[in-house]
C-alpha cells in the first residue's frame, strides 16, 4: 500500500501516517518528492485495511499495490530509478554503460591487460569473477582474496569501476570491501539469506535471473534486497535454460520491456551468458540495447583460447572494440548514447 500525501502536508501530518503504519504492526516507508510524500507501507502480504490511515488530515489518496512486490513494483515508484555504482557509471538514465571483463581472474597480468582493452574501447567498468560457482566441483573456482586484491589493482591502474560476483554472506562483505557493485549470479538469485545480506550491507547490486526463473521470480528476489533497505539494484537478463542446443541459454530480449513495464529498476542484458556463443554476442548485444536495455555486461578475454572459464563465448580485444562501435551506432537510432567515449580515453 502506498499513502499519496497532499502537496502542503505538514512534517506532523507525514509523521501521524507512519506512527498509525506502526501502529497496525507494518513498517512506514516515507518517500519525499518534488511535489509531495509519499509513504510506502511495508510488511504486508495481502491487501490491507487502510480504514485508519484514509481520513487522516494531509493523506490525498491511498493506492493498494496489487502485485506480490511492492517496493521494486511501477505502481510504488511511477520515474525510474537510476542506480550509480561509481562517478559516471549511472544504470536507468539514457546513457548506456558497458561493462566487460573475463569471466575470472586468473593472473595479474590478465586482469590488468583486460581492464586496459576494456577502457580503450570506450567501456566503463570492468568485471571478473574473483568467487566462481561452477556447475562441476572440479572446474576452477576463482582465486578468492587473492582475486579480489587483483581486481583493485586493476581499478588503481586504470579508474574502472568494479563488478564481482558474492557467493556467500563472508564473501559478500569481501566484495564489498573492493567493488562498486556485487553481483548476485544466476545461481544464487534465490539465495534469500544472501539477499538479505548484500541488502543489508547497502552497496549496488547487480542480481541476475535464475536459469529456470520467471520475471515474477526475478523482481520477488529484488524485494528481499529493497525490504531491507537497499534500493540501489540492477537486474540483470542473462538468458534460460531451455530445451534447444542450438545456443548455451534463451536469450529472453522480451524482458527487457517487461521489466520496464512492471518496475522501475534498470535492467541490463548479458548477451555473452545469454548465448554462449562467441559469433552470436554482438548481435545480440546490439538487438539488447535495440530492446532499451539500461546497459551491457560483456565477457572479454586477452586470450579467449586460453581462458580458463568461458572461453567459448568471450570476445578477445579487437572483437570488443567492434562490438562497442556497433552499439554506438544502434544507440543513436534509438535516441540514446553509450556511456563514455574513445576520446575519453585515448
């Protein structure tokens, strides 16, 4: 439930509608805007008897939520919202950030070659896993801690803004410690201890669908991390399992639009775990900002044939930088422009 407030309410007033909230044993969640408050109603699972809040003196009209989330819901927040992980890397806005980087840190001298490909082609942050959750227990698993002192080499070297995979509540406070945004993969989007954990530690999050996850799923597990205070979330589409072979996952463009519709948090798309082909990421990557994705995460490797976690869909240096020239030209025909520039970084 959301209570609209009249544009002269009084702080009194505002602060009447959260103590009758407590009251009836909920959590009041007041919003200022530029016109008017208004105050979310938080902790409920059903509809809610809004008898004694509706003739309170400065309460213009109630509004009832009607899906299962609330507070990543249009119909709590109408105007996106914009999330920035970093000093110009803002995700909801009309500039686009690409951020790209292998799929894990293996070496210092592989991160760092990375970050500098991925800057000199424009983008604006770098990813790398650091903690990797493999299907099989006998893959490489990331070099932990060591990963992560290497991922802030990284920034130091080149001003990249940082996102990396949490696997775990520790791990999410390690993360936490080095990047600008934790990512919460696909295998862990239902992980609701975590959740409430990168909730509560109040950095950027970038939660990507399950594997087998509805679009319902995906804005039910953002929830988790808004009802616990932390509103800075980017969701992420990184394709399905399905039954097809013919590519890793289904890429599903059409929740790009969904999303838009029914919430107010960006999303962007990962056309490389979408995919998980090499030859099909740039057409897909330039098909995902096409649909009005709110930026790209993109697995870009020195040497692909020597990766040691999905080389297959990762494009080396040069196929990066024609990548980025793509999208800024897909970018232009739909009235938008990719976050950065060459010039920038030359």
């Amino acid at each position: 439930m959301l209570v609209v407030m009249t544009h002269n309410a009084t702080a009194a007033e505002i602060e009447a509608v959260c103590a009758t909230i407590t009251s009836m044993g909920y959590t009041p969640a007041p919003m200022p805007g530029a016109q008017r408050t208004a105050v979310g109603l938080v902790g409920n699972d059903g509809r809610v008897d809004d008898t004694l809040i509706a003739e309170l003196p400065g309460v213009a009209k109630i509004i009832h939520v009607s899906n299962p989330y609330k507070q990543v819901s249009r119909e709590w927040r109408p105007e996106n919202t914009i999330v920035t992980i970093a000093p110009g890397v803002s995700f909801g806005g009309e500039d686009i950030p690409v951020i790209a980087g292998p799929c894990s840190v293996e070496t210092e001298q592989q991160i760092v070659e990375s970050a500098i490909l991925v800057k000199a082609a424009g983008a604006i942050g770098l990813r790398g896993g650091a903690f990797k959750p493999r299907s099989s227990p006998y893959s490489f698993q990331g070099l932990g801690k060591k990963g992560l002192e290497l991922l802030a080499l990284a920034k130091r070297e080149t001003g990249l803004a940082i996102v990396t995979e949490a696997m775990d509540d520790e791990g999410a406070h390690l993360v936490a410690e080095v990047a600008d945004c934790i990512q919460i993969g696909a295998r862990n989007m239902q992980n609701y201890s975590l959740l409430k954990t990168v909730g509560r530690i109040g950095k950027p999050v970038l939660l990507k669908r399950g594997m087998a996850a509805t679009i319902q799923d995906l804005l039910l597990s953002a929830e988790y991390i808004l009802s616990e205070g932390n509103p800075h979330v980017i969701l992420c589409e990184r394709g399905l399992r399905s039954f097809d072979s013919a590519s890793r996952n289904l890429f599903d463009l059409t929740a790009i639009p969904v999303v838009h519709q029914l919430s107010h948090l960006p999303i962007v798309a990962d056309p490389s775990h979408g995919t998980g082909r090499r030859d099909k990421v740039m057409p897909m990557a330039r098909a995902a900002v096409a649909a009005g994705a709110d930026g790209l995460l993109i697995e870009m490797h020195p040497h692909p044939d020597r990766a040691l976690s999905d080389g297959a869909q990762s494009l080396n240096g040069e196929q990066f930088a024609e990548l980025m020239h793509q999208i800024r030209r897909v970018a232009e025909a739909v009235d938008r422009q990719i976050a950065g520039s060459i010039a920038a970084v030359a």
